[in-house]
C-alpha cells in the first residue's frame, strides 16, 4: 500500500509538470501563430516609429544647438529674462567659423592630473597659457611679462582663490573685502558663502572707513553700469584685485595696457563660452601665485584639461583672424569687429527705445580711442545700467509687470530705481526687448 502511494504520488507530481510545460509551450505556439501574420509588421512598424521619434529628438536637440532662435531660459510664456548675462549674441558669430574650433580629443588624452610639473599652475596646459599671452600681446589691454598666468574655472574660482591667497591665516580677524557700489552682485555672497575665518564682506569702498588691512575689488569697465574704475580707498594697507573681464575691445576702448598686481579675466566675456568655465589671473607675485594654485589645488584638483584645449583653440582662432586681415574671403569680419559692431547697433536700439519715453535713463560714457582699433567710440557695455525716473521707486517690479526680468540695483547695493540688463543676449531676445521697451510710455501698469 505504502509503495503504491509512493508510486502515485510521484506520478501525479510528473503528471503535473508534464501539464504546466505543455500549457506554457501551447501558451507560446499561439501567441506566435497568431502573431505569425502581423508580428514583422508590428516590429518594423515599432522600428520605424522609434527611428522617427529619436530623429525628431535629435533634430529639436540640435536645433538647441544650432538655433539662433530663443532658448526657454531667454523668453518664455511672453517673459524675456535678461537678469543674467548669458552671452549666447556670439552664437552667430562661431557657427560662421565651422570646424576652425573644433577640437577633437582622443579617449587617452587628458587622463593625468598634471599638465605642466615645472610650472607654479602645475594644471595650466601649456597651450592655453601660450594663447593667453599671445592675445593679450596682440590686442594691447593687460601687460603680461613678469607675471604669472594661473587658470580657474571661471573668474569665479579665481575670485575665490586671490581671498584665500591674500588672506592672513592667523590673523586675529577675517580681512575686510570691500568694492565700490554699484558693484557686482555675486561679490558679496562668494564673499561670506563659506562663512570664512579668512576674510569677510564689508561693503561700499565709498563707505568703509576702518583702519586695518582690507581687499578692494576693482572691476573696470565695471559690472554693472560699465564705467572706467580706479581704486576708491586708497590706503597703504589695501591689497588691489583688479575684475578686468570686460576690458576688450568690443566693450570699451582699449586705451592702454593694464599693469595691476593682481588681474583677473574670463573667456566667458571675452569670447562668449561662459558653458567652458574657464579664466585666468595675471599675478606679478610669485607667493600669491602659489598660493592661489594651493587653493584650486585643494578646490578642484586643478582645472578641466578638456575645457583649457578648447578655450585655446577658441583663442588662437581669434588670433590668427588678425593674421589675415585685408585677405580676400568670406569671413572678413573678425571677432572683435563683430562683437563691436553687433554692440555698437544694440546700444543705438537701446539709447533710441529709452529716449522715446521719460520714463528711464541711461549712463553716458566719454569718448575714447581705442589702441587696438584705432577707433574712437564711447563704452558699449556687456549690461545696461537702467534707471527708472520719477515716481518709480522699485524699477525691477515695473519692468517685471511688463514681463520683462531684470536685476535690481539692491544687489549691486544701490537704490531699487535701477535695474542691470543684459545686453548680450540672442538677436531674436535683444529685439523683442527694444520692441517692448519702446511701448512702455506710462507709469500705470506699476504696482508697487
């Protein structure tokens, strides 16, 4: 008895597997036999639908890319934002260019931390520090003998990098870092982010009047009403940080070479490529070089080898364009004749919208000659320093109501009835801002 219920229950568990396998194994023939006649067809269809999609996904994304029309970040729902300074003007300028700057870079390169051991910025590829120099040389606007070029990501890391370099670290108080208003918004929060011991923001140069060692930042043309600065405080125990990112021949006339101690730049402004991220410091003294490469050392571990051989390419095309001036060939116009004219016609549009109305008001700039283009021009600055007259107390709401994005001269510490705006944006923005500035005729949209 006890073997045969053995034996059945062996056979039933047999049984029962034989049945499972041969549904499932049924289950499958069907599905394939009834898909026998469309199931080709519903895969190249499928095929042909993704293919279709992923085209259409990388045609938008290229246009991204490629397009000189207006990017969400710029205008969107009817709102043109104009509170950073994005430089995609220069766009239309490069895709001129073709493949002059693209730089291709193989999967072994750029795999070592180090780019040159025998210099103080042991990360700084030698290519772009040769580019640098070269440019600086050509254009006339900053002496570079006798200094030391140390590269960053973006003037930003510099910015920081010069504080920690200047900066006792045993002192019994945090350095005083000062700049004259307006002055540019990002100093104070870079300034006292990190809530150093080192140093500390403390304000309007106009208005500091303590008697110790300090850091005045001096930026020229300054950001954000684009005029000419000098060093306001003026006493021994001041260390000088000269912001040059704008001194370029686009800009503002080049009227001679800038010889400061300290000297800080960025291909954002001077070429457009703010997505690179890189800068560099002209730093006459060797202890502070040191000092500032110790900081992005232990920041960053240097700066992207990727993003210098692109920034040199990019430089070294700018050079070589004045190689070839008075040659025969379609691209005549070199980049700071572009960049000049594109702004010399802006702050036209600009000056005529304002003019239209009693409304705003605009800085006026001396003339000056220019040493590189031997042209004499006032300042075409990166920002417009806008300021709304009368009545109107708070002029970034205002514009705001006419859905236009400003940034409010609160952050650069002045008064609320200024307003910075961007003036390197796409053509497409920049137009349809003068289109709606030149509407604006009354107060009666503003809320306060």
């Amino acid at each position: 008895m006890k073997d045969q219920k053995k034996m059945w229950s062996v056979f039933s568990l047999k049984h029962v597997l034989v049945v499972s396998l041969a549904l499932n194994v049924g289950l499958i023939f069907r599905v394939l036999y009834e898909g026998e006649k469309n199931l080709s067809g519903f895969c190249l269809e499928n095929k042909e639908a993704f293919m279709a999609e992923a085209d259409a996904h990388v045609s938008k994304n290229t246009s991204l890319v490629t397009s000189t029309a207006a990017t969400p970040t710029e205008v969107r729902d009817g709102v043109i934002d104009l509170g950073h300074g994005d430089p995609t003007m220069y766009e239309r300028f490069w895709k001129r260019t073709g493949d002059k700057t693209t730089v291709v870079i193989s999967g072994w390169q750029s795999i070592s931390y180090f780019s040159d051991v025998g210099n103080i910025c042991w990360f700084l590829e030698p290519e772009f520090a040769n580019v640098v120099v070269r440019l600086h040389r050509l254009v006339g606007n900053a002496v570079t003998e006798d200094r030391h070029v140390v590269v960053g990501t973006g003037s930003s890391q510099l910015f920081l990098a010069v504080l920690y370099a200047l900066s006792p670290p045993n002192a019994s108080e945090p350095m005083d870092v000062v700049s004259a208003a307006p002055f540019y918004s990002s100093y104070p929060l870079m300034t006292d982010f990190l809530k150093s011991g080192l140093y500390k923001w403390a304000g309007d140069a106009h208005k500091y009047g303590e008697d110790r060692p300090y850091i005045e930042l001096v930026t020229s043309p300054n950001n954000p009403d684009g005029l000419i600065r000098q060093a306001v405080v003026n006493r021994s125990e001041g260390i000088l940080v000269h912001d040059l990112a704008y001194y370029w021949p686009q800009y503002a006339p080049i009227s001679s070479p800038a010889d400061q101690d300290i000297m800080l730049f960025t291909v954002s402004k001077t070429t457009g490529h703010a997505g690179s991220r890189i800068g560099w410091a002209l730093v006459k003294d060797e202890d502070i070089a040191k000092k500032m490469t110790k900081f992005i050392e232990l920041n960053t571990i240097g700066v992207s080898k990727d993003s210098q051989l692109r920034a040199a390419k990019i430089l070294q095309a700018v050079a070589d364009s004045y190689d070839n001036v008075g040659c025969n060939s379609e691209e005549s116009e070199t980049f700071f004749d572009y960049g000049y004219n594109v702004m010399k016609k802006r702050w036209k549009q600009l000056r005529e919208a304002v003019n239209k109305s009693s409304l705003f008001s605009l800085p006026d700039f001396p003339l000056g000659t220019c040493t590189f283009s031997g042209r004499t021009f006032k300042s075409q600055p990166a920002f417009a320093w806008l300021k709304c007259e009368g009545e109107i107390e708070d002029c970034e709401n205002f514009l705001q109501s006419h859905k236009v994005v400003s940034r409010g001269g609160k952050h650069f510490g002045d008064s609320t009835k200024y307003v910075r705006i961007c003036t390197l944006s796409r053509d497409e923005t920049f137009n349809l801002f003068i289109e709606r500035l030149s509407t604006i005729k009354t107060r009666n949209s503003y809320t306060n």
